[in-house]
C-alpha cells in the first residue's frame, strides 16, 4: 500500500481548512479530475456534503455553472 494521501483524504482536509471546494480548485490543488465522484466516496462514508450551483465568468467573457461543495456540520 502506497504512502501517498488518497484524493479523498484531501478533499475532505480541504473542506474542513476552507470550507469549499470546486472542481477547478480540486485539479489545480489536488489534481483531482473528478471531484464528483470522490464527493460520493466521501458521502458514502458518512460525511454530509452539499452541492450548491455557482455561476462563474469562463476565460472568453462568458459564464459557466459550477457546482461547489460545501461540508456540513454534522
């Protein structure tokens, strides 16, 4: 078994030090591609996470949807 941290374990850290997290912050920071799915392994062992919706400016003036991740407090 690996060392390393597993990009759940991460994820979650990270919430906990910042409260949120979108997909651009979990690739640039994490190097997570798909954060939607380790937000499902991390619902599934019991962290309550919510999904809010964000609009956000796209580099060519226009805007994307964004969904970001909050963890709840139990």
């Amino acid at each position: 078994m690996s060392d390393r941290k597993a990009q759940k374990d991460m994820i979650l850290e990270w919430l906990e030090r910042n409260g949120t997290i979108t997909p651009m912050e979990a690739l640039n920071y994490i190097g997570c591609y798909r954060l939607g799915a380790r937000i499902w392994d991390l619902r599934r062992d019991g962290h309550n996470i919510v999904t809010e919706r964000c609009i956000v400016p796209t580099k060519h003036g226009g805007r994307a949807l964004v969904a970001v991740y909050r963890l709840e407090a139990a």
